[in-house]
C-alpha cells in the first residue's frame, strides 16, 4: 500500500510551518486514474461527500424532490433561515413535523445567523443542523412508500439498505466499511477511487435520469449545497458545470461536466486545504480552472494581516 503524500503546505513569513498528508485521485473523461497520490485504493469515509448519493436514494424511492428540494437534500446547508423554510415546508407536506428530525441539534454554520439566534436568546435546534436537509428527505421517502418513520437511520432500515445500494452501484464497489456518521445515518466506507467515480456518475447520467436530477439541482441551487459564503457554494459558480460536495474529516469530491473528477482525503482531518488540493489535480488533468483563483490559496494570518498561506503542493 502506498504511503499518504505531502498534498498541502503551511508557509508563514517563508518557512514551511506545517504539511497536510493525505490522498488524492483524479479520474479522466474516461473514467481512468490520471493522477494518484497516497492511498487511492485504500477505504475511507466519506462523510457529508455521501449526500448526493444518499439524495439519490431518496429521490429513486419515490420522494417529491427537485430543484432546490434536491440540492438541500444533497447539501450541508449552513443553516440559514431560507434553509430551514425549505426542510420544515417538505417535511409538512409529508405530514411531518421538524420534531420528527433526528439528526442532532446544533447551531447554524451561518456566522451571522448564529450571533443573532444567540443574541435573540434562541438554543441549538435540529432543522439548524447542517444535515437536516438530507433527514427531511430521508422522511419523506419513508411516508411515500409506507415505512417505518421512528427507526429511518438503522442500518437495515429499508431506505438505508437503499442508500447502500445507491453508493455501491455508482461507486462500482462493494461497501468496505459501514460507520455512524455524525448525523446519526449509516456511513459506507469506499475507496477514494470508488467515491471519485460515484460523483463522476452522477454528473454523466443520461439527462433526465435520477442521478443527472441530483446533479443537476445542485449545479442550479449551489446555495442550498451549502450556503452564503460557503467553499462549495462558491467553487460550484465559479466553476459551472461543475458537482463539489466536501465532507467531515478532510473529504472533497468535485466533478465537471467534462467527466474529470477529483476526491480528497486529508488524514489529519482539517477541511482547510482540501479545495485548493482537488483544484490542483484538477489542473494536473489540463482542466481549465483558470476562475478558481481565489480558491487555490488560504491566507495565513499574523497580527490580522496575511503573512503567508496555505498552498496545495
């Protein structure tokens, strides 16, 4: 098994004060490894990377998903209040409540959103939760075919062994590890190879299909991926055409209607990098992401002003 690669350096005032090891695979238009570093081979988890297929799996079992609907299903939404209309409306029209959630209670990502819940007095709530998107739709797949709402995050849940079948058909693998995600959900482990030609799937499906709808929502809705401000919300318009989901634990995946598709995993776990790594195998590739340039660089900071920065190597 290949050693985890040098993928990112930490330069301040000249001297390279930290790296990021990890793993990084790019697939061609024809689906072949153009670029491997590190383990590509090797299982990991792919953590919030899984919405769109998850989505999917939602979306294939009958629930009423699309356009926004569908990319906050796939996203993790920063738990703005536009977010949160949108989970407590599917979820009524379903005859649910937001009691019915079951992901855990946090406050939004939103910077602005959470000073002023917190100024207003307000507590941490489920539907802020970033995944609460993905667990309204997970609920109205259980109302559209009659299925147990209280148990929908146990593995054998018939919408979870759907999901694992979602993930393993596009990914063309077998699951290589089944955890609990932070949301509470069933995680299935892949390979990096496996997940970067998951999202590759999606973005090439026949126009019309349900893997092509997942792709395509979150193309149109980029704010309901994430949110305002957010990495992917703004790589997804500055790069059309393009699917970028990351997940927990240093996972990225990016794919362009091109069919070039990167996934990331960093082993310390810092997300802080993982976007200027998958543009920079996306550029290896001889992509063209040539309007990405505020994304292929993060500030390092010394008494408030950059003095270095954060820089895929």
């Amino acid at each position: 098994m290949p050693e985890p690669a040098v993928l990112a350096e930490v330069v301040r005032s000249g001297f390279v004060e930290s790296v990021h090891y990890g793993s990084a695979v790019g697939l061609g238009p024809d689906g072949r490894v153009e670029v491997a570093l590190g383990c590509v081979d090797a299982p990991v988890l792919p953590r919030s990377s899984a919405k769109p297929f998850q989505a999917l799996a939602c979306l294939a079992a009958g629930a009423a998903l699309s356009g926004p609907r569908l990319a906050i299903a796939a996203g993790s939404h920063t738990g703005e209040d536009f977010h949160v209309r949108l989970v407590a409306e599917l979820l009524e029209e379903y005859g649910l409540g937001l009691g019915h959630l079951r992901c855990p209670e946090d406050w939004p990502e939103d910077e602005a959103t959470r000073h002023r819940l917190i100024r207003d007095g307000h507590g941490r709530t489920r539907e802020r939760m970033n995944c609460s998107g993905k667990h309204a739709a997970m609920l109205a797949a259980c109302v559209a075919n009659g299925w147990d709402v209280a148990s929908y995050l146990d593995q054998d849940h018939p919408l979870q062994r759907r999901v694992r079948t979602a993930v393993e058909e596009l990914s063309g693998e077998r699951a290589a590890a089944v955890a609990v995600d932070g949301c509470g959900a069933p995680l299935f482990g892949l390979s990096l190879a496996g997940l970067a030609g998951a999202v590759r799937a999606l973005v090439l499906a026949a126009p019309g299909s349900a893997p092509r709808q997942v792709a395509d929502a979150m193309r149109e809705h980029p704010e309901y991926v994430g949110g305002t401000g957010h990495q992917n919300t703004e790589l997804m318009r500055a790069l059309p055409g393009a699917v970028v989901k990351g997940g927990a634990e240093g996972v990225l995946v990016a794919a362009l209607g091109s069919g070039h598709a990167v996934a990331v995993k960093v082993i310390d776990g810092s997300p802080r990098a993982t976007t200027a790594i998958a543009l920079a195998v996306l550029r290896r590739m001889g992509c063209d992401v040539s309007d990405t340039g505020a994304f292929t660089t993060v500030p390092v900071l010394g008494g408030g002003v950059p003095v270095g920065r954060i820089h895929a190597v």
